[in-house]
C-alpha cells in the first residue's frame, strides 16, 4: 500500500475485511507505536473506525455473555 494516503489505507483495510467476512475486535498495540509490521495484512485494527460498535468492550461483553 505505499504511495496511498491514509484516507485511502483506512478505504482498503475496510474493503479487504468485508471480504474476508471479518471485523477486527481489539486495536493494534504494534500500530499505536508505529511499528507494525504487518501492515496492511494485521487482522488487529489500526484505526478506531476499524472496530464494530463499541469495539474491545462491547466486544468482551459479547463473549462475556456467550459464557
């Protein structure tokens, strides 16, 4: 993804994870410290926006529930 702006990483990420059928829940700790390497291909969310509704907390309580 070099020569993209960050408008358009965030557009593809979004794009490849509906593909794939799949959300990320949790954000990315390596990202947060610029250093994932990674990249594009990280399954963690590098940008708020990346997670469902709500993101790690409704996330835990889902699963909370599920127990």
């Amino acid at each position: 993804m070099q020569g993209m702006d960050d408008c358009q990483i965030r557009r593809q990420r979004q794009i490849d994870f509906k593909n794939r059928g799949f959300w990320p829940t949790r954000m990315c700790r390596f990202y947060s410290h610029s250093s994932c390497a990674k990249g594009a291909l990280c399954t963690f969310a590098h940008w708020p926006e990346e997670l469902p509704s709500g993101g790690e907390v409704a996330s835990k309580q889902r699963f909370a529930n599920r127990l």
